[in-house]
C-alpha cells in the first residue's frame, strides 16, 4: 500500500499540521499499543525527545493513546535517539517512541519508533500501523481497569551516559584534551557535555541552553561555523558537533576544517581494523559517500559497500551482512558493536581514542584522503515524474561512458520533495559540474514538455 504517514525516518512534519497533529499522535500510540500488546505481561514503552516547544504537546498524546491501549509509559524527558533505543532494550519495553524531526527547525517534529530489540520497525511493521490508523480503534481500547499508567523517569539518562561513557577503551583517558561541544540545543545538551567531562576532558559547551524554538538554530551539524568560531575562540583540540536528536555528528578540527562522515568512518574503520574489531570486508555507506572514500578503504584492502539513502538502510545492510561500522556522509555512524541506530557522542569517543592513542592533532588523525569533487544539484519536477524517457535514459547513459572509470554519476528522485536529484563527482571538476548541468538541462526539458 502506499505510504501516508510514515516516511524514511518515521512520521515527520510540520508540528499542528497533518501528520503531527495530538489527535494522530495519540491515534499512533493506540495503533501501535494495539500491535505490541502480545502476552499476559505488563507491557511497557519508553518515550523520549527532544527540545522542541511541540515536544510537550506530541509527548502527552502519544501517552494518552498508549495508556488507552493498557500500556504503562515511562517519560525520559530530553535524551539522544541513541539513548531511546538503548533504553527500550534495557528497560525491556515492548516499544520506544522518540519525539523529534533530528537535524529540522523547530517548526517541524516527529515520531521515531523502535521495537523491543531497539532497532527501528520494518517497513511491513510501519504497515500495520498505517492500516489501523486508518480504521476506527475504539474496540482496541483497553478495558478501564486495565488502563495504562505513565510516570516520568529522568534519572534514567545517566544510564544511557553510562552506556557511552564505556565504549571508550578502557586504557584510554580525554585528561588533556579541550573539547569544544555544540549540543544544537538539542536533546544531548545534559548528557553529552556530562559524558565528555566525566571523561576527563577541559568541555567547552555551546548549544546547551534550549527554550524550545532554538533547537538547530545557528547551531549544531547543520551550522558547524557557530562550533569553528569557538573552537578558535578557546584554542580547543577538537570540535563536536551533534544534531537536534544526537543521532549525527561532525568534527571540527584544531584549525577549524570541518570532517565530515565519511573522513571519520575511515579513521574508524582503520583503527578497528588494526585491532582486529572490524567485522566484515569492509564498512557500509549510502550511494552518496564520497569516491574517495572508497577508494581510500580499496587501498586498505577493505570494501565499501552502499545503501539507499538512509540510515535505516544501512543498519539493515549491516545485520544482514555481519557488518560493525556504517553511516552517513552526513555524520549518522552507525557501530552495531555499541548500539542500534546512529550514536554521534560514541561515534566522537571513536574519533577521541585514536587521537590520544596516536598522540597526533585532530587534522592528523581525521585526514584520511582528499575527496573526489563531487557536485549535486535539484531540479524541481511535477510530483511522481519518472525518469523512464528515451531522451534522458539516453544523456544519463552518455554521462555514464564519459566519467568511466574516473568518476560516478547517482540520479534519483528525492524521498520527501518533487525533486530530481542529480549527483556527479570525478577527478576533473570542470567536467563533473558541465555533466551535471547538462543533465539538469535534459531533465527540464522533458519536464517542460510533459
């Protein structure tokens, strides 16, 4: 069936407009109450969120549609996505429910969802639950004296620090290190600068002062040039920046370059390597990691295998191919070994052991290979437009024999927008950008036409 409400990472939208309404937020808590609630045990769920001002709103629906259901709720308040997976498995929820849009102004929010095992449902298990949105519930309803009960347990992220906090190795200290982190105001604001200090590192916080609307607002991985002011600033060795969910990060080194996703599951993947940890023939990435990154790990003998674009689609690559590292160009670092999904703070403790451990500056440890110019650009289309025309089959095929073996062509359709996005890289960036613009030009001619 076609989808309606969830898309690649959940629902998401813009908060009090359809789908993130209260009224489907509590529908969804008793749709997706109703598909868990399986055996005589007491079933539970576990809700965190972020920041965001709509946070209160979507957290109480959500928690009238579960206890509806007969499922008691425990409210973590403010916590990393990571924390959310880590918890439903350690608290043994049946369901772990994450409220917040990640890396999007606070205008937007959304419902992330995991099952028991702490990983986030299928596409078939988000289809059951957009069927029975779709139908009247009222006989799922629990009956009243089997209705749920929901408490508020904060003090449970210091698990989650704790959590982190152990997959550095243990013969590694941050003593030493100044550690400029920016929170994005977002839902890691308490634990991350907590975790780094406790640590051992000299924490240096912005980010960290959230009032619901400043929630990745000039901040955090989508705005690193707030982080590479203060990293100069404070003369620190390293930058963090997380997101909105915490679920992403990118490094600042000591001058400022900003390293992104792909640099740093490199430095990971070689280190891991070297201690025998690494598992599989190499990592998994989507299709719009960098050339050069696959090419950096052929040197190394290591493989780089790709995904649609999504970290879901890693994560399901990796269980079903036996894989420990994976992510996102973006910063989404997926290591199955500690977690489920995405952790930016531990994917950042990785970056922080091999720079004690190799004694070296950040821009040393964390420049791995120069990357493959790379251009992408949008051509906004009629919804549904297919690239299945004998006019652009033909100029994508033509781009395909020009770049060869020294370069890689990607178009796809955009998930969430009536775009078509077009991405070329190579070695000579005068021809990538002219394969790219001519191949928009293509493209808008036949949309033009039809």
């Amino acid at each position: 069936m076609k989808r309606k409400y969830f898309g690649t990472d959940g629902i998401r939208g813009q908060s009090n407009l359809f789908p993130m309404t209260p009224d489907l937020a509590m529908r969804v808590g008793v749709a997706v109450g109703t598909i868990f609630r399986n055996g005589a045990h007491r079933h539970r769920v576990v809700i965190g969120k972020d920041t965001r001002l709509s946070g209160y709103m979507l957290e109480n629906a959500l928690v009238a549609g579960f206890t509806a259901a007969g499922l008691d709720v425990f409210l973590l308040g403010p916590i990393p996505t990571p924390g959310v997976a880590m918890l439903t498995r350690s608290l043994r929820a049946d369901i772990g429910v994450m409220i917040s849009a990640s890396h999007n102004p606070f205008e937007d929010n959304g419902i992330k969802l995991f099952g028991p095992d702490g990983y986030k449902l299928s596409d078939e298990m988000e289809g059951q639950i957009e069927e029975l949105l779709e139908k009247d519930m009222t006989a799922q309803l629990a009956k009243s004296q089997e209705i749920g009960r929901a408490k508020r347990v904060e003090g449970d992220i210091y698990r989650y620090i704790e959590h982190a906090k152990r997959t550095l190795p243990r013969d590694v200290t941050l003593q030493g290190l100044r550690v400029a982190i920016d929170c994005a105001n977002g839902a890691a604001y308490k634990v991350a600068p907590l975790a780094l200090w406790e640590l051992g590192a000299d924490v240096v916080t912005i980010g960290n002062e959230p009032n619901g609307i400043n929630i990745n607002l000039d901040c955090g991985s989508t705005h690193p040039e707030t982080l590479q002011k203060k990293v100069h600033e404070v003369r620190a060795d390293i930058g963090i920046a997380l997101d909105g969910d915490a679920d992403r990060v990118l490094i600042v080194d000591e001058h400022g370059k900003i390293v992104d996703g792909d640099q740093l599951m490199a430095v990971i993947a070689d280190s891991w390597a070297a201690e025998g940890m690494l598992n599989g023939d190499g990592i998994v990435a989507t299709v719009m990691s960098n050339l050069g990154l696959e090419r950096y790990l052929q040197g190394r003998s290591l493989n780089l295998h790709r995904t649609k674009v999504g970290d879901r689609y890693v994560v399901e690559h990796m269980r079903q191919h036996g894989f420990n590292v994976g992510g996102e160009q973006s910063g989404h670092i997926v290591l199955s070994d500690f977690g489920t999904t995405g952790d930016g703070l531990v994917a950042a403790l990785q970056i922080l052991a091999c720079v004690k451990r190799q004694g070296k500056s950040v821009s040393e440890v964390c420049h791995r290979f120069d990357p493959v110019p790379q251009v992408l650009k949008n051509v906004r289309v009629s919804s549904g437009m297919s690239l299945d025309n004998v006019t652009v089959r033909q100029a994508i095929a033509d781009a395909e024999a020009e770049l060869a073996k020294n370069g890689r062509l990607l178009i796809r359709p955009s998930g969430t927008e009536p775009l078509i996005r077009v991405m070329a890289e190579g070695d000579d960036r005068q021809q990538v950008e002219r394969i790219v613009d001519e191949l928009i030009s293509v493209i808008s001619a036949v949309r033009n036409v039809a």
